[in-house]
C-alpha cells in the first residue's frame, strides 16, 4: 500500500523542467581530499549543467586545501585531466588558492591546466566575494 501511494505521488505531482529555471550563478567549495567525493562533486557539477544548459549556468569551482592535491596529481594522470578538461569545456572556471599553494610550497604550474589568471590569493575570501556578487554557495 505505502509503495502504491508513494508512487502515486511522485507521478502525480508535477515536475520541475529545466526550462522552469533561472539562471543560476553558482560557486562549488571544495577543498577535501578524498579523491571520489572529488569525483562525485565533479558529477553533480556536469549534472548541474547539463540539467540547465551552459548557457544557463555559470559554475565556479573554489580549489583550495587538500584539494589541490588532485590537480597536482593530475598532470601525470589521464583520468584526473579528462575529469577537469570536460568541466572547463563545459563552462567551469576553477578558482585556485594562492594561499594553498603557498602551503604546498608549489606554483600554479605544478598544477594540472592551471594558469596564473586562476589563481585568487585565498580561497575563502574569494568564494563570499562571489557570494556576494550574487552566487549561491554549494558544498557537496
């Protein structure tokens, strides 16, 4: 019975079509590093995008922390490169904390497809400056 009527519900209320979107400015925080919950928020920012279209959609990525280390590890890894290649084709900018760097004692270009244009000089600050600016915050 709770199966029938839970079913019933979901088919009977309406469903909320991509076009019933607004445009949408949103600032994604990662900064852990366990490399598949990287995977996952990589997933839900593609599936983000793709549910809204690019033109509908302008995702930031705030790197910073731990995970900075998936970048650097990027550059000899083929999967890792496909992963952020697809999104920065996709539209995503990816945002890069000097501050980490610094603490990693590494430049931007130890990282994967970074340049210096990327880089903010912390990560944090950057991400309620977007805030700010109108972008809502998600944290997978």
């Amino acid at each position: 019975m709770f199966k029938t009527f839970t079913l019933f519900a979901l088919l009977s209320s309406p469903l909320v079509m991509a076009s019933d979107y607004e445009p949408q400015k949103v600032v994604y925080h990662i900064n852990y590093g366990d490399e598949s919950r990287i995977g996952h928020t990589f997933s839900n920012i593609s599936n983000h995008i793709n549910e809204l279209g690019e033109d509908s959609v302008e995702i930031k990525a705030v790197i910073h922390g731990e995970a900075i280390e998936y970048f650097m590890s990027a550059v000899d890894d083929t999967a890792k490169q496909g992963a952020i290649d697809t999104l920065k084709f996709m539209g995503t900018e990816f945002v890069i904390c000097g501050n980490s760097l610094t603490g990693y004692q590494i430049g931007y270009d130890a990282l994967y497809d970074v340049s210096e244009e990327d880089v903010v000089k912390a990560g944090l600050p950057e991400i309620v400056r977007l805030q700010q600016q109108g972008y809502i915050y998600v944290r997978p």
